[in-house]
C-alpha cells in the first residue's frame, strides 16, 4: 500500500533530479535535492564514503533511497505530513524541501490565519484542519512564488521554480479529497487484517470483530507483538469456553 509520504517523495524527486553543482546555488553541490550544505548539518549519516567528513564525493554517493531517508526524517516529519490534509501535505512538503522547513511552516500558518511562529503546534493543526484545503494549497503557493521571486538567483533558478511550482500547485490540487494514508495506516491495515486470520475461529471471530477499534489500535506497538497478543486472547477465551463446557 503507498502512503502518503510515498506520494509526495515522487513528486519532489522528479523536480529535484540528480546530481548537480551550479556554481549560483548557495547549497553547494546537491544530489536528489540533498544539498553539501545541508548533509554537512547531518554529520555521520551523510558521510557515505566513510572517510570521516561529509564531502563533494559524499553528495555525488548519495541515492533516491539515502534522499527519501533524509526527506521523511528531517522535512515530512518536521511538517507532520502524515496528518494534513491531501494536497496541502505535498504543497507544505515541497516547499520545505525547496526553502527550509521553518519558512514553509510560517507560509502555512499564515494561509490558515494563525501566529506565524515557525512552530507546528496544536493550534496550528486545529486550524489547517478547519480551512479550506483548496484556499490553503493556493494561498501557499502563490506565496510562495512571491516569495522566490524577491531572491537574487531568481533570474538564473527562476524558470525551474516557477515549473516546479505549477507543477506541485496542480497535483496538489488533484489530491485534495484524496485518502489520507499514512506509515502508520499501513501498519494498522496490516495489524488488522493479520488479526482476522488469527480470530477465525467461531465465536472467537465475533468477540475480536467487535474489538476492532482495540485491535487497530495496537498498530502503534507493531504487527507482530499485535498479532501474539491478539492470539494470547483468542486462546485464553477457548479455554474459558471449554472449562465451561
């Protein structure tokens, strides 16, 4: 099953492309969107070489995977991607990877009317959620086009943002109204179905069917440790019924 991350990395991926070192790009060298400047912040993790810094030859290393990790643990998470609304996840997404998470948090808190504090806190989610995703999705582009404009290398990077831009604008638009899927939707799907198979069991089935919100639930602690607890009960309940018999 995709989630909504996989979606969105698409998206930014295809814009973001591979290796290049414009000698105009204050990032430095960057390879799938992941930039010198930036790995150099991630220490370790991006010395893909091994040879103890984080390099030009750590950046031309670096693959679509190495990107993704790097997407969903510094910028889907920081965004929290996985609980807006589709659409609005790839507009805020994109634009975090492109400017900076910080900057796309305070485009969004502007376009949903709160304090535009660069910190994604409760009040920013209860009124993201209450907004039109449509208005949100336009809001933030435009502004963010705005935004782009007003910087020095617009006039060399300028024809690249504006068709990266229409381009995550339009799909965004696409999406809204779309099935909100998350990581943790595929684990509780998986969790729920595997529970059904263990409770297949006659009246076993129907007492964990309609314990179905408990068993989704204990996505959070993973399938497998959902599963054996799941079976823990279910046999537990045949022993009561047989001693019972």
């Amino acid at each position: 099953m995709s989630t909504k991350f996989d979606r969105a990395v698409e998206v930014v991926l295809k814009h973001e492309g591979g290796f290049v070192d414009h000698p105009s790009d204050p990032g430095g060298a960057t390879n799938f969107g992941v930039s010198l400047r930036y790995a150099k912040t991630l220490g370790s993790l991006m010395d893909i070489d091994g040879d103890g810094d984080v390099d030009r030859e750590d950046i031309v290393k670096v693959t679509p995977e190495k990107a993704k990790l790097v997407y969903r643990e510094w910028f889907w998470r920081d965004v929290r991607g996985d609980e807006l609304p589709p659409g609005v996840d790839l507009t805020v997404f994109d634009f975090a990877v492109n400017s900076g998470a910080g900057r796309a948090i305070k485009a969004l808190q502007a376009a949903a009317g709160v304090q535009e504090d660069g910190v994604f806190g409760p009040a920013t989610m209860r009124a993201v959620l209450a907004a039109d995703p449509v208005a949100l999705i336009n809001k933030i582009n435009d502004g963010r086009l705005e935004f782009l404009k007003r910087l020095k290398t617009w006039p060399t990077f300028g024809r690249g943002w504006t068709n990266r831009l229409n381009d995550v604008h339009a799909r965004s638009l696409e999406l809204v109204g779309s099935p909100m899927t998350s990581a943790r939707d595929v684990v509780q799907t998986d969790t729920a179905k595997a529970a059904g198979a263990v409770a297949g069991a006659g009246g076993v089935g129907v007492l964990l069917t309609q314990a179905a919100p408990a068993i989704t639930a204990l996505g959070s602690v993973g399938p497998w440790v959902a599963i054996a607890l799941i079976a823990a009960v279910a046999l537990g309940v045949l022993v009561w019924r047989m001693r019972r018999a």
